[in-house]
C-alpha cells in the first residue's frame, strides 16, 4: 500500500453557531484544508456525519456538502458511527487513497446541533446506544457513564476528585487554542462547586456539544505540489472496531474491549508499541473515559489509569501528553467532527503548528474516537515523515 499523506488541514471554531449552517461549516472546513494542500484536486469526499437527519432534517450530505464546496461531480457519501463517524470518514479516506482507489480525498466531520434544545439534543444523542435495551428505559449518555464511573470508583477505590485532572488539563489546554470553546484554565474550586449532571458525575465532566466542521486532505506523497510548504505527516496506522453497544451485554462493561483491539492493529499496522507515541489524542467525552481508554492501551494496570492524571504525565511537558488542544473537554465536543478535529489537532502537534501548545517532541501521535461507550473505537497512528 501507498504512502498516505495528510497534505492539508481546515477547521471552523467550536461553538454555538447561530448564524452559520451545516453546509456553510462544512464548505468553510473543506475550503481551508483544500488551500492548506496546495488546491489540490480530490476524487472523493468522505463526510462524517451523526445527527443532520433529526436535528436538522437532512441527508444526503454528499450532495449537498459538495455543491456548496465546490467539487460537484464527485463520488461522496456520509458514514455514521455515532461520536467516532469523524474518524470512521477519515477511515474511509485513507483506505481509498492507500489502495489507490483514488490519488486525492477529502474527509470532514460536520455537526450542527445548537438548533434544539438541550433536552432534545440528549435525546438524540443517547441514539449511541441500544434503543430496546437502554434509551427504552430511560437511560441516557450522561446516566450511562455515571453508572459507570460509580462502579469503577467502587471496585477500585477511587476517591471522587481523582477526576479532576482531566477537566483541568484540558481547559489548560484549550487555553491555548484560538479554536476552542472554552479559553481559560479552570481551578480545582470550580470543579468541586460544580452541580451534578448525573451523580457522580458533574458538570465539568462532561463535554459541552456544540457545533464545528473540521477537514483533511488525504493523498499520495507523490501528488504534492512541487512547492508544498509543511513538513509531511504520514498515517502509519489505521484501526476501527466495534463491541456489543449495550453494556449489560459486554462481559466485563469496564474493559474498552474495542478500544484495546483498535490501538493493538493500529499500532500493530505501524509497526510500534503504545509507548513508541509522543501523544495522545483521545475522546474525553466524559472524564471518566481517559482512564479508561489509558487502559485499554496499555498504558496502565486495570483500575489505575487515573493515577497517571495525578503524577502529571498528561501535562504538556510530560512522558504521555494527552488531548493537547484541549480535547472535547476544552476544545467542545461537536459530536461526529471530534476525530477529524482530532486528527487536525495532531497534524499541528507534528508540523509544529501548535502555537503557545506545541510539544517539545511531537514525531508520532495517537488519535482515538470512541462511539458511545466504546462500542465503536477508532485509532489512527500519525508521524511526521522525512522520506
């Protein structure tokens, strides 16, 4: 298979986009990444997509997001896999061009949701689950997770501000990045006043959802322009994988089982191990998820995974930065655009584009897009290239 190179890059802020349409985030996204390629010309558009039918009673996005890019007459359609159809788009993309399929496509992840009210928005986010099983009954993502959360704190032992570390880090973080929601770092005393979603869990727990589009441009190192300015960043690895989506149908619902087989054959494909990467990009939908996803990559014991937060390993400077930009947590979570925003964020990191948030070693990152409760996991390995 081919070189794969991320040859162009665009994203909109994340926000409450009043006055902007899904079609209008979209093409904005596409046409910054196309300008960062160099206008190169794609074959294909892969769009990532969750919740346009309900919220905004439209699909056919391949149509409608092309028209108003510019690139009519292309092959583009929209692929679903809740949180993580960002990533599962860009999934898509780099396979097309790896098999040369294609020479040049592009991917985006759009979402468009401040036009509901929040209590609709939950609803149709919990669709990320079992409609028979768990939405039925009353369940929704936050309950869910908060299940969760209680159980690991209980069977591990693990005190209730231990989760404050991945709020912290991440508005630190978001503090830096003009793109995101929230721009200032938060203290401890705010996390510990704030009002409870759905106990254990908080309000800073949680991801806020909001709207943004964000865009790559895939192709062939041997497509780039004579005069291309970046250094290149190549995909080395590529990885999606699913689980039983209802929890009571998991053997063990504390195990990420598709996280850990997604960063195995990722990782596997790149010819690393988990502790080959300089960081790590992953979904922080909820805090508690980071130390679940920790673990499912190795990168910790069972039920350890927040003592990592606690050491400072997951600051900028130190040995496994996560969520450099901020993450869902600080950046905003735009549902389905959060793995290509993900990918964009990591590109920076490894072009050294990072800004007041640039990592002193950026060679090779980790981006992971969990759908739901990890029943679908996607993992891409990304490295800056010297060919």
């Amino acid at each position: 298979m081919t070189e794969v190179i991320i040859a162009g890059i665009g994203q909109t802020p994340v926000g409450e986009h009043w006055e902007l349409s899904l079609r209008t985030l979209a093409a904005r996204a596409i046409r910054a990444a196309l300008r960062d390629a160099g206008d190169l010309q794609p074959q294909a558009v892969y769009i990532g997509n969750f919740l346009s039918s309900q919220i905004i009673h439209q699909s056919n996005l391949g149509a409608l997001i092309t028209t108003n890019s510019g690139l009519e007459g292309l092959e583009a359609f929209t692929l679903e896999a809740a949180n993580a159809s960002g990533a599962a788009a860009f999934r898509m993309g780099y396979l097309a061009v790896a098999s040369g399929y294609v020479d040049t496509a592009v991917v985006v992840g759009v979402e468009k949701v401040s036009d509901v009210a929040p209590q609709e928005l939950e609803a149709y986010a919990a669709q990320a689950m079992d409609y028979d099983y768990e939405i039925m009954q009353g369940l929704t993502l936050s309950a869910q997770a908060a299940l969760l959360m209680r159980r690991y704190m209980h069977e591990f032992d693990v005190p209730r501000e231990a989760f404050a570390a991945y709020p912290m880090l991440a508005h630190a973080n978001a503090a830096g990045n003009p793109n995101a929601y929230f721009r200032r770092p938060m203290k401890l005393e705010s996390y510990q006043r704030a009002g409870m979603v759905a106990d254990p869990l908080n309000l800073f727990d949680t991801a806020p959802l909001l709207d943004g589009a964000a865009a790559v441009v895939l192709t062939r190192s041997g497509k780039l322009p004579a005069d291309y300015p970046h250094p290149l960043v190549r995909v080395v690895g590529s990885s999606l994988v699913t689980d039983a989506i209802s929890l009571h149908d998991r053997p063990d619902p504390l195990a990420f089982r598709a996280a850990a087989l997604s960063v195995e054959r990722a990782c596997r494909q790149a010819g690393i191990l988990p502790e080959d990467i300089d960081f790590f990009e992953l979904s922080d939908n909820y805090s508690f998820y980071a130390p679940l996803a920790l673990e499912a990559a190795g990168f910790a014991k069972r039920g350890e995974g927040w003592k990592l937060a606690q050491s400072g390993a997951h600051a900028r400077g130190g040995r496994l930065p996560l969520n450099t930009m901020g993450g869902a947590q600080g950046r905003g979570n735009p549902l389905a655009a959060s793995g290509v925003y993900q990918i964009v964020e990591a590109v920076q990191q490894l072009r050294g584009h990072a800004g007041d948030n640039q990592l002193a070693r950026a060679h090779r990152a980790m981006t992971q897009s969990l759908g739901g409760a990890a029943g679908t996991a996607v993992t891409h390995i990304l490295e800056r290239w010297q060919p």
